[in-house]
C-alpha cells in the first residue's frame, strides 16, 4: 500500500509517522519545511533505524501535487500539512486560504484521479470546527461555526472531502478533529517546537518559561465561567493522538463499503490553564512564573470532547494522563536545550 504523510515532519505528523512505520508500513514523506526542520527526518530515522524517502514539496503546487502522486502510485494520503495560528489567520486569510484549502484540494482531486480500487484520506482537521459550544461535551453533530480564520478552512476542508468521497466511488475518508495535543514522543526527540520565537499555544510557552528562555507566563483571563476562572481545555498527549491515527487507519482498510466519518480525537475531560501549569510545576519540580493578563481575543471559555463515536467505531480511547503529557513536554524542551 503506497502511504502519503504530508506535513510529516512537523509535529503531529512526525510523532504519527513514527507509529505507522512501526507498525510495518512503506511510506512517503512530504514537507517543505515551513514550520519545521530536516532535522526531524534524522530523528525518525534514528528512532525507526529505517531509512525514509522524503519529498520536499508545497501542497500549493497543483503540478508538482500531481505528479508526485502519479509517480509514487499513491493510495492512502495521512494529510497533516498546514498552517496553524488562529491569529496569524485573522491576519493573512487569504494565505491560510491557499495553504489549509486549496492545498488539500490538490491533495483530494489528485488522490480522485488516481486509477485505483480504494482511495483512503485521512484529514487533521481541529475542534475549533464547532465554534461556541451550544452544548458540551461537542458531539459530532454539534453545529459547525468555526470563529476564526484557521477554522474556516477546516471547515471548507472537510465539506469538500465530503462531497467528493460521497459524489465518487473507492472512497473512504475520515476529518479528525482534533483537541490539544500536547507532550513529546518516549524518546524526547519529536515534541511541538515552533519555529518562532513566542510561541502562541500554552505548552510550548510554558516550557519556553521553565527553561529561561522567557521570563513568565501570561494567563489570559481569569474571569471565565470555569472552576479556577481560567479556560478549560481537552488536552490530548501527543502518542495517544498519533495511534488515533492508526485506529482510524484500521478502521477504514477492513471496511469494504465507501465511507465518510468525522470523528473528535480528544480525552473527553477537560482541564483548566490553572490546573496544566500547576500540574506542570509538580510533576517537574520546577517553578513557573505567570501573571494573569486581560482574555485573548476569539477565546472559548471551556470545551472538551464527546468520546464515544472514537471509542464505538475506532475501538481507540486515550491512555496517558495530563502527568505525563506535562512531563514529557519538559524532557523535549530539555533535550532540544541539550542539542543547540
Ligand atoms: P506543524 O506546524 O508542526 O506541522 C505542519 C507541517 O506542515 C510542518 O512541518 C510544515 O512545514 C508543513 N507545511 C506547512 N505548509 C505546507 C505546505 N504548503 N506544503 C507542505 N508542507 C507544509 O503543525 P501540527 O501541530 O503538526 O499540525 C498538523 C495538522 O494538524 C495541521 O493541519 C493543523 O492545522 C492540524 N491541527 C493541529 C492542532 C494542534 O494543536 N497542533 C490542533 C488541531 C488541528
Ligand atoms: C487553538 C485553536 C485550535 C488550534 C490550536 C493550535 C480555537 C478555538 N482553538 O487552540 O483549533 O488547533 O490553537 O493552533 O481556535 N493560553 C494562555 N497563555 C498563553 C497561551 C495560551 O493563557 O500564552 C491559554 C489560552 O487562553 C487557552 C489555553 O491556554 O485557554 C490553550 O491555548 P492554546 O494552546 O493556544 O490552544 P487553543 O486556543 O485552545
């Protein structure tokens, strides 16, 4: 089976590649390098001791899109390509725009081309899909209203794999939506490290505070309807999202029939920022100044995820505590500090 990982070396698609390469499969990785290093593809290497064909390429190119999957006759594509920042996308729309959708779009009109018995997509998608929650937990059929930029290419994502795999044959896909992935693959090679400086998410930032390299954390907003007055969140660890992956990936190769599925991938539990930093603190023994600051713009007081239709189809569930997720984000920040 001819597998295409795009976005493969970044940071869920590098955790999820190693999974899938450890459970014995070929696969072809692409990247090119936006918001992650040639260096990920070493470490994968290392971890896996296999040797990796990697492609660096631009899921904008129609052409180039095409022709690779053409050349390397591909079937399944795992599709994690894609920018991120829900600010950066309030800013730049129209380049969120070309990147999350006309890039998938390639990546789905090039995979219905191909002359073949099953064509299987597997797309990242994200839980700010649902936008302000009417009711929680978010079930899958909770009304779609995604509030930011970044969201609304999600969504446009999803609608038109829908119609696709539904208005073609061979088709079996599935949108993940993903919660808050957080902590680092077992080995504390492959962790969320972005590129710029201040990162936006919580746990990048507060390893960045706990190693030195910035002086506090700022909570935004301590006023929230929530237990602790700070927003309440769905965290995920990084390996229990990247054997979703996998589950998901089982689940539609023992289908026979055509399929289309969207399916939250979260631990169904929420936590507050108070909680993750304190738990943090206590796991690592280490102290994390912060200081709370006024609410960030488009924030969502609380949500989390309705588990059941992951558990029910998938037979997937996560297994690693908030501990360890916090515990294996500081041994990531900690190698990574080690290697500079
Ligand atoms: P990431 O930035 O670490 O990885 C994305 C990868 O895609 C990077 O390696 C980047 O270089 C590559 N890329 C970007 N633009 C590209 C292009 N035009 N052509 C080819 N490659 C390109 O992000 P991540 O956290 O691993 O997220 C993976 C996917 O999951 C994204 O689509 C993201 O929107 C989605 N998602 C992430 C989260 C999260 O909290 N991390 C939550 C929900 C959904
Ligand atoms: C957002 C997006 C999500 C996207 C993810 C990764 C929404 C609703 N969610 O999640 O779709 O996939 O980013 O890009 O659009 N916080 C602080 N201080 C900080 C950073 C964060 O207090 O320095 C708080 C935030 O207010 C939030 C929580 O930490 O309550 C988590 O924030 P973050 O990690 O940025 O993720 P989300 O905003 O939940």
């Amino acid at each position: 089976m001819n597998i295409l990982v795009t976005g493969a070396l970044g940071y869920i698609g590098s955790n999820t590649t190693i999974k899938l390469i450890e459970s014995g499969y070929k696969l072809y990785l692409l990247d090119n390098l936006h918001n992650s290093s040639i260096d990920t593809l070493n470490k994968i290497e290392k971890i896996t001791k296999k040797k990796q064909t990697f492609i660096e390429a631009d899921i904008r190119d129609h052409n180039e899109i095409n022709n690779i999957l053409k050349k390397y006759k591909i079937e399944t594509i795992f599709h994690f390509a894609g920018l991120k920042s829900v600010k950066e996308s309030e800013n730049s729309p129209e380049k969120y725009f070309e990147v999350n959708f006309e890039g998938s779009k390639n990546l789905i009109d090039g995979l219905n081309l191909q002359k073949i018995k099953k064509k299987i997509f597997i797309f990242s998608s994200s839980a700010c899909v649902y936008g302000n929650p009417k009711k929680l937990p978010y079930k899958e059929d909770h009304p779609l209203s995604p509030e930011n930029a970044y969201g609304k290419t999600k969504l446009k994502v999803e609608l038109y794999l829908k119609q696709t795999s539904l208005s073609n044959t061979n088709w079996q896909a599935i949108a993940l939506r993903y919660f808050n992935p957080i902590g680092a693959h077992s080995s504390g090679f492959l962790g969320d490290n972005p590129l710029n400086d201040t990162p936006e998410n919580l746990m990048p930032y507060i390893s960045r505070v706990a190693l030195g390299k910035l002086t506090h954390l700022e909570i935004f907003g301590s006023d929230y309807d929530t237990n602790d007055g700070t927003p309440v969140r769905d965290y995920i660890h990084i390996e229990d999202l990247a054997e979703g992956h996998l589950a998901a990936f089982n689940f539609l190769k023992n289908k026979k029939n055509d399929v289309y599925e969207e399916i939250n991938l979260g631990k169904g539990k929420g936590y507050s920022v108070l909680e993750l930093v304190e738990t943090f603190q206590k796991i690592n023994k280490i102290n994390i100044p912060y200081e709370f600051s006024k609410r960030r713009l488009g924030d969502i007081s609380k949500y989390y995820a309705d588990v059941e239709k992951s558990k029910n189809l998938l037979g997937w569930k996560t297994k690693k505590t908030l501990e360890e997720m916090c515990k294996s984000s500081w041994e990531f920040e900690k190698k990574l500090k080690e290697n500079e």
